[in-house]
C-alpha cells in the first residue's frame, strides 16, 4: 500500500477468481468455496475494496469447516489451483492441467 501522486492511497493486488469466472466454467469437483489465483495484478485505490477473505488450501478448509466456528464464514475459501485468465488455462493445486 503507498500514496500516489494524488494524494490517494494504493493498494496493489492480485486476482483470484470464482470457478465460474474461468473460461471453463463450475465443475462439478469445484466446492462451495474454491478459488484458483492468477498472475493478474493490478493497482487499485484502497477504497475500492470491499472486504478481506481467507484463502487457505483444501485440507486446512475442509478441517476449519469441521469447526462451528467456521461453518457460517462467508469470507473464507480452499485454493482450487491456478488459471491463467489470458489463455484460460486452468491448473489444480496439485499441478495437474485441467483440460478445457
């Protein structure tokens, strides 16, 4: 996070994307919660931001999901693996591609 020119703060991010946002669309493996990271990223000002989320990988959701004081986070999600939103690849985390 910095301060531009402008006097506004920026934040540099990078993407993660829903299942459904990738060229291939929801799978049926894809859970309730998955995201796959890109190498998008772009600088965006700070006030555009919503909210924080918690990406861990699947073990580690599938045992904090287990927990009553996780199952109702709306702000948490597993890491599905990677996607490439300029070729629409599509790789799990355990590095297997995904073929479209």
């Amino acid at each position: 996070m910095w301060e531009s020119w402008g006097s506004n703060m920026v934040v540099k991010v990078k993407w993660f994307y829903h299942p459904e946002e990738t060229k291939l669309g929801k799978r049926q493996s894809d859970g309730k919660n998955a995201l796959y990271q890109s190498c998008h990223e772009d600088e965006n000002d700070v006030q555009t931001i919503s909210h924080k989320c918690q990406v861990v990988g699947r073990e580690h959701y599938e045992q904090m999901t287990r927990n009553k004081k996780y199952q109702d986070r709306q702000d948490l999600y597993y890491l599905a693996g990677t996607y490439d939103p300029t070729t629409g690849r599509l790789v799990t985390a355990d590095g297997v591609p995904i073929l479209c």
